[in-house]
C-alpha cells in the first residue's frame, strides 16, 4: 500500500452482543463496576481476574474497551487497552512468551483498528506522552511514512517543549530510516532545538550531497562564540574541515552573495584570527582556486603567501606547496607535449606556456633566499644582521647593493636596531670609498654622525672611521680637522658619559676610544706639542686609563723629559687606587730609579708608595725598595725594610718574604745573623709553614756546628708536625740523631715522636675533625670506618662496664710488646708511662695495670713526675670519653683506679 495512500476510516458496524463473554464467575466485578461507576479500581480488578483465569484475549479486550469507555480520560486503562491490543500484533520485549509478528502488509485491517484506537485515545490524553511514544513506535513498524510524519508533527504540537526530546529520540531514527528529503527537513527541524548536535547534521548533509548547506552551518557554529563541541574540536579545526570541505566539493559549493559563502572572504577572516596558522591557510586558498581551475588566481595567491607569512615555517609550507604545485602543472603539460609529439602535432603557443612555466619554476627556485629573508625583516625590521646578509645575497649587483643599503638604514630605528647599526654605515660608505666615489662616502660619513645611536660607543666608532677613511686617502689635514670636531666640548664638560637621555653627540667628546685614535693620529703624523695638548686634555676631561698614563709616560721618556714623566705618573696616581694604582707604581718607580740620583727623593717615593698599600701587594714594592737600598743605600737600611715588609705582606706571602728575608741577611751578615729572623717566623707562620722553616733553622745550625740548637729546634718543630701525616719531618730528625746523637738522643727523640702522636689522638677539636673527614669520606666510598686509633662500632656508642679483676678482651686491640719496667731506667720510665696511652682505647685494665707497675717502682723524685702525669690523664679522660663514646665514670675509674686515688691523696710506695 503506498504511503501517500489517505488512510479512510470505514464507518464500523452494528456492534453484535457479546455478553456470552460473561460468565458466572464475572458477577462479582460486574456488580462491583455498578456500585462504583466512576473507580478505576474495579477495572483494573476485574481485568486482572481475567488474565490471570487465562481468558482469552477477546474476553480480555472485552473488559477494556467497556472500561475506556466508560472511563474515556483514564490513562491507566488506556494504557493497558493499548498494551493488549499492539502485543496482539506485535511481538512484546517484556514477555518472552508473546512472539506474535505479524506483517503489518498482510494483517493492514488489524493495524488499522489498532491505528484507529490510538487515535481515539489520543482525543482526551493528547498531553500524554506515553500514548504518543507507543503510538509512535507502533506506526514505525508499519509503511506509512508520510502518516507516521504527520504523527510525529502532531506529537511535537501537542506536548510541551520540555517533553520533545521523547519525540526526537525516536522521530531521528523514523528520520534515517526514511532518508532522502525527509531526512534533511527533519534534521534542520531538530537542530533549530538541539543547535549543539550540528556537528552531526554537518556530517548528514556530507552524506546527502547538500556542500553548500553543510558550508553555511560550518559559518554559523563559527560565528557562534557559545557553540561548544561535542567531539571537543577547537575553532581552527571546524574552520580547516570547512576550508577541506570547500576545497574538495570546489565546484559544487555554491559561493555567492545569496548563499553568503565567499571562500576567500573567508580565509582571509581566518588570517586575522589565527595568526599561527596563516601558511596553512593560504595553502588551503591556493588549493581552493586550484579545485576551481584558476590557476592564475591560485598562483597570485601563492605569491601573496610568500610575501606576507611571518615565520619560516609558514614561508616553508607555502613554499613547497607553490613548487608543487608548480611542478605537477608542469608535468601535465608535459604530458600533453609528449602525446602531441607522438601524434606530430604542432601547438606553439601550448609550447610556449610550458616555457614560461619553466623559467618560472626556476625563477622561484631562484627567489627562495631572498624570500626566506624578506620573512626574517618582516619579523624584525630592525635586525642589523639580516639587512647584511641581504646585502650579501645581492654579490656584485652594485645598484641592488645600493638600493639594500638605502632602504635598510632608512627603514631602521637607531635606537631600536638589533646589532651594530654602525657597521651598517660603514659598510655603505666603503662601498663606495672602493667604487673610488670618496664624495658620496663623506656624504655618507656626515649622515652617520647625526644619527642618535643607541651608545656612544656606535657614534665614535663612526667617527674614528671616518678619520680612517681620511688617513687612507692621506688627507692627514682633514682627519684632524674631523677629529677635532668629533671632541669638540666645553673646556670643564659635566656631561656623563652613562647618561642616556641624553643624545650621544653631546657625550661622545668623552669617548675614550675616540681620543684614543685622536691621540695616535697625532702622534703619528704631528709634532709632540700637539700630541701633549691631546694627552693634557685627556686628563682634564677625567677619561684618562692606566694606559694612557703609560703612553703619555712612555712617549715623555722618549724624549728625555723625565720630569714630565714623572708628573703624568702622579696625575695618573691621584685619578686611581689599588689594584691598578700598584701597576703605575711599579712603572713610576722603575722609571724613577733608572733616571734619578737623589736617595733622599727615591726613599720618599718608596715610602709614599708602600703607605696604605694592600698587603697582596706589599710584597713586590718592599723587594724593589730594599733593593735600592742595597744597591746605592745602605745594607743595613734594607734589612729594616725587609723587616718591616714582613708584617705588611699578606698571609699568603709571607714565607716568601721571609725565605727572601733570610737569604739576604746571610749573604751580606752571615748564617748566624739569621737566627733571630727563624724565631721569628717559627712564631708568625702556620703550623706547616712553621714546621718547614724549623727545618730549615736545624738544618743551618747543624751546617754551624750548632748540633744541640739544631736538637732543640727539632724538639720545638715536632709540635706542629704529626707523624702519620708528616713522616718527612721524623725521617729527618731520625737521621740527624743517628749522625750526632747518641742512645740516649735517639730515645728521647722516640719519646717526643710518642708524645706527639699522643696528643694528636687526644686533642678533641684534632679528633673531631678527622672523624668527619673519615664520615665524610666513607659516605662517598659506600662504607663505614673508624678513624684511626678507634675500634669500629658496629650499632653505636656504647657504655663500657669494667670488672675490676677481669681484663676485657678486644679482638682490635692493639698488639703492644711485653715491657720489663724493672729493667728500664728511672729517667726513661715516664716516656714509657705516657706511651701507655695506646691501652686506653683497647684495654682500660692492662693500661691501669702499667700505670700502678710505674708508680710501685719510681723514686722520690720520679713519683712526683709520675703523680703529675696521671692528674693530666685524670683530667683529659672525660673528653677522650666523650669523643670515644664511652661512659665518663667507667672510663675514668677504670684508668685511675690504682693510679691516683684523688688530687690530694698519696700514694704508698715498698721500702
């Protein structure tokens, strides 16, 4: 049956009786219906009885239709009515038992009761919008599109617009189904609703041909600031997939004022917009215009691309797009050459356009370095370097050079130019200076020093240039004269130099590299006169540098006018301080010494010059002044400034000072002159610098014959050096007694050795710092080490319990030989006693037993000396304790428990 069918409804007929559908069982509801006519109560009971007494369908129906009408607005009973009636057609999800399907082609007279129901049910309870979506999912499976459509506008009339989206979810499936027109009318009809699904009526029109349509709701969603995608797409990517779609449809999209689509309009739009991405959008353009076949329009575009991006990468997107596209048009006309060759068929005008083609092709091929430039000057017209390199490209083309040139430096903003403007206009006026046109050079140069150059700096090395250019072309006359008038100033300028508000010609006459050349020019070609003119204005301008103090200096020398000499090195000294002040001292004074006979004024010099000197400088002028003394002077003089240099020199220098010291004093007074200046130094130099120079003192008192000096020397020296860290120190001294000394000299040199060593390992601060050297370097290493002279700990400090009469045993202790202190001699049994400290940190109880061994066998005069000796290791126990680790009391009690009971207690010695 077609669809545009009209769809009659017959008049129905006499309605037969149906009351054999009653039966016995019903009275009970049915006199239930008559006490309550207007409860839907009844109905529903009564129809529930039915289903559930499996009666059959007519009988069900029967109830219903009485009840709907006599219950017209009663949408529970029309509801089920409408239930029963479709799943008597239509197979029902809910119930898997129910799979009745019968084709609504065959069975059109059932459908259309079914159809006229819906449609009566629909007069009271239109505002339902459940009656709607089963009338609606009904009518779906039936072929009545244009009755289902009319349905579903009537459905959309009826219920408000905050229950339309019922409709919609099923009017846009309908909608797919029936395709073609209906289709894209329901779709615009829904978008006007739902204007956030345009994206997907964008693809639907795609699919349905309509570019243009699809073209205007990309414009509209694009003109729409609110319009947010669904697919989450940005504005630059809805505006490339209209530009593709107007691309690849070119021919098919309309572009007119009544479709309101202009492409180029349009790209140019999106110019503006997104910047970043203009390359590809002119890309897009060219290819637009390509589609359509213009290839003229699409290679001004290409042209207008190249010129107008502002970054590479834009310019190198276009770029290759134009070559390409060039090249592929080239080939088609190849192409086209070769067939009419093959068919001997002569066409000169086609081969002329394949030439042109050609030449152009390489033309841009040609172009492409100035191209990439123009790109780089339109980034920054201001960049020094660029305008360079563009004059570069142009080679030999002198009237491009000259044009480059001119439009560069009309172009920069001197104060806004990256790079050296200056070399700019230099480089201009040598290109003509070797074109030998000197008058537009100098035309040039005069233009240059009126330009407000971002430094001084640019401006004088202008005019030195210009002076340059002078001198090459021997118009010494007029270098001066430009010179003269680049410093020309007020004869007492306060200008600042740094001061930049103000122009640099008015602080260029204090340029320094300016007079600089100023002062050679004249130098070089004028008389000394002239130049000492320039060097006195120098100084009065207050620009002078140590350099030109030298210069001045050194040209005065010259000439034999050592007095002015002497004064420019005065002028130089009250413009300076150290450190560069000490530079033209040691220049002064040299000088000074070379050309003047008088001490009296040379020793006044020296002595201004080493007054207020820093110490790090001290050094050398004190050595050139004792050196005068020794040398015209008197020797003893220079001595005293030695001496006197050795507390003014630096830390660093002193033992310089004092081995220059020494060297001197012997060989103008003898070794044994220099005694008094090593104690002195053994008193002011560091530990290690003290322990070398005691050396030194033993060793030249041993050459005197001194040996009981140089042993007293040695045992004074010893202090400052540890024997594990200083073994050249002992090695020395070791071999010094075994050459002058005796038994008796050699263990007393032990015993010193073990003292030392001793108070090392005992002195808190030395300990401290080894341990955190020896953490510090285990840290790096990845283990753990004691430092020397402790036993490693294994979980940390841990306090030591002696048992009195049971000696502790130490897997580490240190392996002491057995000592035989009855055998040993009174004198040497307090060194033993002393090196007995090597027990402490091993085993408190053999220590405490050596201490008692000593004390039960010394005499009268030895016990006193013994006594004292253990109060001292009373005393430091408690810091070695705390630096161990160890308990204070234990330690303590277990050292001095049978050597000393307390300070003032005595100790009981055998008859």
């Amino acid at each position: 049956m077609s669809s545009r069918t009209p769809i009659s409804m017959a008049a129905p007929p006499e309605e037969p009786s149906h009351f054999f559908l009653i039966t016995q069982a019903d009275l009970v509801y049915e006199n239930d219906i008559l006490r309550n006519p207007g409860s839907i109560k009844p109905w529903i009971e009564y129809y529930n009885f039915k289903r559930s007494t499996s009666s059959s369908i007519l009988s069900q129906a029967y109830i219903l239709e009485r009840s709907v009408k006599a219950l017209p607005r009663s949408y529970k009973l029309w509801k089920l009515y409408l239930e029963l009636r479709t799943s008597h057609l239509v197979p029902v999800p809910e119930d898997p038992r129910n799979r009745r399907n019968m084709n609504p082609a065959l069975h059109i007279i059932e459908y259309r009761r079914v159809n006229a129901l819906f449609e009566e049910s629909l007069v009271l309870l239109n505002k339902m919008p459940r009656i709607w979506e089963m009338f609606l999912t009904f009518l779906m499976r039936q072929p009545l599109v244009t009755y289902t459509r009319r349905t579903f506008d009537r459905a959309l009339r009826a219920l408000p617009l905050t229950q339309h989206h019922r409709i919609w979810t099923l009017y846009k499936p309908f909608s797919s189904s029936a395709a073609g027109k209906t289709l894209h009318v329901v779709w615009r009809r829904y978008i006007q609703v739902r204007p956030e699904d345009a994206e997907e009526y964008i693809e639907l029109l795609v699919d349905l041909g309509l570019y243009t349509e699809a073209v205007q709701e990309y414009i509209k969603i694009l003109d729409n600031p609110c319009f947010k995608s669904k697919e989450t797409k940005g504005p630059f990517t809805l505006w490339m997939e209209m530009l593709d779609l107007c691309i690849d449809h070119a021919k098919k999209v309309e572009a007119s004022e009544e479709s309101g689509i202009d492409v180029e309009r349009i790209v140019r739009s999106g110019l503006e917009r997104f910047g970043d991405q203009r390359g590809l959008l002119w890309v897009a353009l060219a290819r637009y215009w390509i589609n359509k076949g213009a290839y003229e329009k699409a290679r001004d575009i290409f042209e207008e691309g190249i010129r107008t991006v502002m970054t590479v990468r834009d310019f190198t997107m276009v770029f290759d797009a134009y070559a390409e596209a060039e090249e592929a048009l080239i080939g088609f006309k190849m192409d086209e050459a070769e067939q009419r060759n093959s068919k001997k068929v002569l066409d000169e005008d086609s081969d002329v356009d394949l030439d042109i083609r050609m030449t152009r092709l390489d033309f841009l091929m040609d172009r492409r370095p100035f191209l990439i430039n123009d790109v780089l000057l339109r980034q920054n017209p201001n960049n020094v370097n660029e305008w360079q390199k563009r004059i570069a490209l142009w080679g030999d083309n002198s009237n491009e050079v000259d044009n480059t040139y001119a439009n560069a430096l009309s172009t920069i903003d001197p104060r806004k130019a990256a790079g050296k403007l200056n070399e700019l206009w230099i480089d201009y006026a040598k290109f003509f200076e070797h074109r030998g046109d000197l008058r537009k050079a100098r035309e040039i140069m005069d233009t240059a020093v009126k330009v407000r150059f971002r430094s001084v700096a640019d401006l004088a090395e202008i005019w030195v240039s210009w002076g340059e250019l002078e001198v090459r072309d021997e118009r010494f006359d007029r270098a001066f004269e430009i010179m003269a008038r680049a410093t020309k100033a007020p004869k007492r300028s306060k200008v600042d130099y740094f001061d930049d508000d103000l122009p640099p010609q008015q602080r260029v006459h204090k340029s320094w590299k300016l007079w600089s050349f100023y002062v050679d020019l004249v130098e070089a070609n004028s008389s000394l006169e002239e130049t000492r003119k320039i060097y006195d204005r120098i100084f009065e301008l207050h620009i002078a540098t140590p350099q030109t103090v030298h210069n001045y200096a050194a040209l005065l020398e010259e000439q034999g006018y050592y007095e002015e000499c002497f004064r420019v090195y005065e002028r130089g000294l009250d413009l300076f301080s150290y450190p560069v002040a000490f530079e033209l001292w040691n220049s002064y004074l040299t000088k000074a010494v070379d050309h003047l006979r008088n001490m009296e004024r040379l020793r006044d010099l020296f002595e201004q010059a080493i007054d207020g000197c820093p110490p790090r400088f001290a050094k050398h002028l004190y050595i050139m002044y004792g050196a005068l003394e020794e040398d015209r002077g008197l020797t003893r003089t220079a001595m005293r400034i030695y001496d006197r240099a050795i507390d003014a020199v630096c830390d660093e220098d002193r033992l310089d000072m004092f081995a220059y010291y020494l060297t001197k004093m012997a060989s103008n007074f003898g070794l044994a002159s220099t005694r008094a200046i090593y104690e002195n130094a053994l008193e002011m130099l560091p530990d290690q610098e003290a322990k070398d120079m005691g050396m030194r003192y033993a060793e030249m008192e041993r050459r005197l014959g001194e040996i009981d000096r140089a042993r007293l020397i040695f045992g004074h020296t010893s202090q400052f050096a540890d024997p594990r860290l200083d073994p050249e120190f002992w090695k020395q001294w070791e071999g010094f007694e075994i050459a002058h000394g005796n038994e008796d000299t050699y263990k007393e040199m032990l015993r010193v050795k073990r003292s030392v060593q001793a108070q090392y390992n005992t002195d808190i601060n030395y300990i401290a710092s080894e341990a955190l050297a020896r953490s510090q370097q285990n840290q790096q290493n990845g283990g753990t080490e004691a430092p020397k002279g402790f036993v490693a700990a294994s979980t940390g400090p841990k306090i030591v319990e002696v048992v009195e009469d049971v000696p502790t045993s130490n897997p580490d202790e240190i392996d002491a030989p057995e000592i035989n202190l009855r055998e040993i001699g009174c004198p040497f049994r307090f060194s033993i006693a002393k090196s007995c400290i090597s027990f402490l940190f091993s085993n408190d109880v053999a220590f405490a037993d050596h201490v008692q061994a000593l004390t039960t066998q010394h005499a009268a005069a030895t016990y006193m000396h013994t006594r004292n000796w253990a109060l001292k290791l009373k005393a430091n126990a408690c810091e070695i304790a705390a630096c161990c680790g160890k308990e204070k009391s234990g330690i303590e009690f277990s050292v001095c428990r049978k050597a000393v009971i307390s300070d003032g207690e005595s100790l009981s010695y055998p008859q």
